[in-house]
C-alpha cells in the first residue's frame, strides 16, 4: 500500500486526546490517530487505503452516512454538518 506523507504531531506521545482523520480526493483515510483508533478500536493498518464504508466501524448505517457526507463534501467543496449518538459498549 502507498505510504501517504500525513502525520498528526505528536501522535507517539499520546498527541491529541480526540478522534483525528485525513483522508484523500477519493474518500479513502490516509491518516488517522491513536485517539481514532482507540475510540472505534480499529487498527491503523486495517482502516488506511479504505472509504467509511468499507471500514464500517461507525456501524453500517453510520458508516454509510459519513461515507455520503464526504462525498458531497467533496463533490460541492461545502461544509457538512452531521449529528449521531453512539453508545459506549465497552463501558469507558
């Protein structure tokens, strides 16, 4: 897989304490931090190179609709806006 050249500061030290993303023109993640995979508990490797979609760890029907935002994001160059609730399973 292609090495995409995008890190967040500091990430081996813990970094920022929030879910952090990057992702290409064709919806894939091409960074992520350890706060994203800790909170979703996926693994870095398993996720870079895949759409939300394809990854799935929101849950399908929100892993599809982040998917569509991006998309629309991308395709209008606007600022989208979504608001879900999600439930902790691992009690933290």
């Amino acid at each position: 897989m292609f090495r995409y050249p995008v890190e967040f500061p500091a990430d081996d030290d813990g970094g920022v304490p929030y879910p952090l993303i990057a992702k290409d023109l064709n919806n894939r993640y091409i960074a992520v931090n350890r706060a994203f995979e800790e909170a979703l508990r996926v693994r870095r490797e398993d996720i870079l190179g895949r759409t939300t979609k394809e990854v799935g760890a929101w849950g399908g029907e929100h892993s599809q609709a982040l998917h569509d935002l991006t998309v629309t994001t991308l395709a209008n160059d606007t600022r989208q806006e979504i608001e879900a609730q999600f439930v902790d399973l691992g009690q933290r």
